[in-house]
C-alpha cells in the first residue's frame, strides 16, 4: 500500500484538495476511486490509469462519460505519493502551465523537506 498525501504551500494551500473539490459529484467519486487504485498499485501502476510525463511528474487518468481529468503527482521514500494539481483536459495534449505548476509544487516540497533535517 502506498500513502496518499496533498502537497501543501507555504501558506497552507491545497491545490490538488481544492481542484477535487470543485468537480462534479460524479467525477469526484471516480476520481477517489483512481486515488485507491493508486494507493494500491502506486509506482507498478501503467496506461490508461497513470503514465510518466517527465521531471520526476506523474499523471492520474480519470475518464468519466466525455470528461478527462488529470491528477499530476510523484513518490517519495517510504511508498508516500504526493498529489500536486489537477485539471480538466480539453486538448489531446498536456496542459503545460498544469504541468510546470506540478514541477514547480515538487520542486517546492522537496526544498521544504531537505530543511526540515
């Protein structure tokens, strides 16, 4: 099993939470119900649920009817996955300002971490 966590600004705030948070009741059940099969496959979890991107960034793939949403996340030490974002997909291809929020919220939790040893 692997632990689900919400990355977290400096001022307290949730992205990933806020996003889940504002889809659609029926998007939002599918959308936790991918969460638990990440939470039970995590980095041995491949295409159509998750796939690589690049820079360490992760993508949950969530298909409900005509709706695609996207999770961005990536894995630390001990089995933790770190959601960062996530977004309505209205394209084929990635959003890219999604995307370098995603880098941005690794980079971000990975500083904090290394100066809280």
């Amino acid at each position: 099993m692997f632990e689900i966590e919400y990355y977290e600004t400096d001022k307290g705030k949730m992205p990933v939470y806020d996003f889940l948070n504002s889809l659609p009741i029926k998007i939002r059940v599918k959308a936790f119900a991918s969460l638990k099969i990440l939470s039970e496959y995590g980095n041995n979890l491949r295409e159509p649920y998750s796939k690589y991107i690049d820079k360490g960034i992760f993508e949950l793939r969530i298909k409900f009817s005509t709706d695609v949403t996207r999770i961005f996340y990536f894995f630390i030490k001990d089995n933790k996955i770190i959601l960062t974002n996530g977004y309505i997909k209205k394209q084929n291809k990635i959003d890219n300002s999604e995307f370098n929020k995603a880098v941005k919220y690794k980079e971000d939790y990975e500083r904090r971490e290394q100066n809280e040893f």
